[in-house]
C-alpha cells in the first residue's frame, strides 16, 4: 500500500513539474509575442507619426527626392523650379530641421536598444538619414553650416548616418527585414 500512495505522490509530483514547465512556455511565448507587439508600435509610431505625416519631415523628405532629382544638373541647366526647390531646402526654418534630426536620433536610441533591427532601420529610415547627412542644402542656413556636422551634440545621428552607409553597402536580403 505504501508503494501505491509513494508512486502516485510521485506521479502527481511529476505532473505539477510539467505543468509548470508547460506554464513557464506559454508565459514565454506571451512575452515574446507582446515584445515584438510592442516594438512594432513603437516603430509604427515613429514611422506615422513622425515619418510621415508631421510637415516638417515629410516637406523636407519631398524637396530631398526633388533635389536628388536635379542636383546633378548644371547651374545653367536649372529651371525656376529647380532653383526655387534648392532655396526652399536650403532655407527651411533651422528648428524643423531639428525636428528631423532628433527623429533620426530616436530611431538611433530604438535600434541601440534593441526595440528594432538594424535591417528595419535601414529599410525604412536610412536613405533620408544618409541624404540628409550628404544634403548641402540642408546645411546651408545651419548655425554652423557644415561645421555642425561635428558637434558633439549629434553624435547619436551621426553614428546612425554611419552604421546606415555600413548596411548600405552590404547586399540586401529582404527577409532580414522583421520585428
């Protein structure tokens, strides 16, 4: 009798073991499915709210993509248009360019946290952070002008411009690109 009552001690014993273990699991994949909810929002909200929709980033996004467009003509082959495009970038208002910056920045502090993939930021970030770096217009009518590009106090943004031109000159793979 005392074998029964020890074996089904024993078996009970087991089972609570395996419960928790089964418990601790699924409390894992909870973790990791709201960790990468998470992340996606914080991206998203960066994405939409900052990205795309907030007038100081998303006009200076569209005079880069016109000026890339035009800056590899020749002064003589400019048109008004052109002309009146590079004095726009050049002269937007020093605190919307700001704006920009600390957006880099924040996508920089994301990615130095983990909260996103370097391959996410590159994807979706990198070729304005980059642009923006190399943009001349966009200096222009800085405090400092180009000189700005070193103070200390956009080191965030400038090793993020860095580490974006170091993924940029390895191959793609699109199915790097996730959460």
């Amino acid at each position: 009798m005392d074998n029964n009552i020890d074996y089904f001690r024993d078996l009970i014993g087991l089972i609570g073991v395996a419960a928790a273990i089964w418990g601790g699991i699924l409390a894992f994949q909870t973790f990791t499915k709201n960790n990468k909810q998470k992340r996606f929002e914080f991206f998203y909200d960066i994405y939409y709210n900052n990205y795309l929709t907030v007038e100081p980033t998303s006009r200076l996004f569209e005079l880069f993509l016109l000026e890339e467009n035009i800056k590899t003509k020749k002064d003589h082959e400019l048109s008004d248009n052109d002309r009146m495009i590079i004095n726009e970038l050049r002269e937007y208002p020093i605190v919307k360019k700001y704006f920009m910056l600390g957006m880099f920045e924040q996508v920089a502090i994301a990615l130095n946290s983990g909260l996103i993939s370097e391959t996410v930021a590159h994807h979706m970030f990198g070729y304005f952070a980059i642009y923006s770096f190399e943009c001349k217009n966009f200096w222009h009518n800085m405090p400092d002008g180009e000189k700005e590009k070193n103070d200390p106090y956009w080191g965030v943004y400038f090793s993020f411009v860095k580490k974006m031109k170091e993924i940029q000159n390895q191959p793609a793979n699109p199915n790097e690109i996730k959460f």
